[in-house]
C-alpha cells in the first residue's frame, strides 16, 4: 500500500467510529506514518465531499485499488526529492524509496 491506492477498514474500533468511520469504509491513502504505523486516509462521500480525515493503522487496512503511482512520481514531490520521507507496505516490510527495508510487520497485521 503506497499514496493515493484506494484501501478498506477492516476492522472496527472506536478511535476510527469517533470520526464516522466503520468497517468497510473505503478511502485513499494521503500520507504516511510508518513510525507510527498508520496510513493518513481521506474519507469521501458518494457527492465528492469528505467526511473524514484520520490516521489508521496500518494492519486495519486492506489494499481495494493500486494507484499506479510509481515511487519516481513520489520522490519528484517530495521535498528535496529526499527517499527518505517516504515508506511503503511491501511485501510485509515498511520500506523506504530506497529499497531498504525498515520494519516487518506482525503476520497479524499483514493478514488483515
């Protein structure tokens, strides 16, 4: 999972349900914070409005769309073009534009 890929809440707790954000919602990946372990994630409604902004963790998401951004797309926005303001969820690893892979994820997460 990476910016802008379409992603689903797979599960339910009540730090997300504050914001109006349930089981199954759908939204788009905004931001990373992989130290934190969580996706930025805007929330739309049917007319284009947005109803919520929050961070979910990153084991609470399921990947509903790829984005087909590419991390040279991501690293010409970057300030400084820097590779290491950026992380992805590949292959159960938190990896930077670099290649390097920071942290594994607990199988628990991954499954999810």
């Amino acid at each position: 999972m990476k910016y802008l890929d379409e992603v689903k809440v797979t599960v339910s707790k009540g730090k997300y349900e504050k914001s109006g954000v349930y089981k199954g919602a759908i939204g788009t990946i905004i931001f990373a914070a992989i130290r934190q372990n969580t996706y930025e994630v805007v929330f739309t409604r049917a007319d284009g409005s947005d109803y919520a902004e929050i961070e979910i963790d990153v084991g609470d998401l399921a990947q509903v769309r790829n984005s087909n951004v590419t991390d040279e797309d991501i690293l010409e926005d970057l300030p400084n073009h820097d590779p290491n303001w950026w992380c992805k969820v590949e292959n159960g690893f938190i990896v930077n534009l670099k290649g390097e892979r920071r942290i594994k994820l607990p199988m628990t997460m991954i499954l999810n």
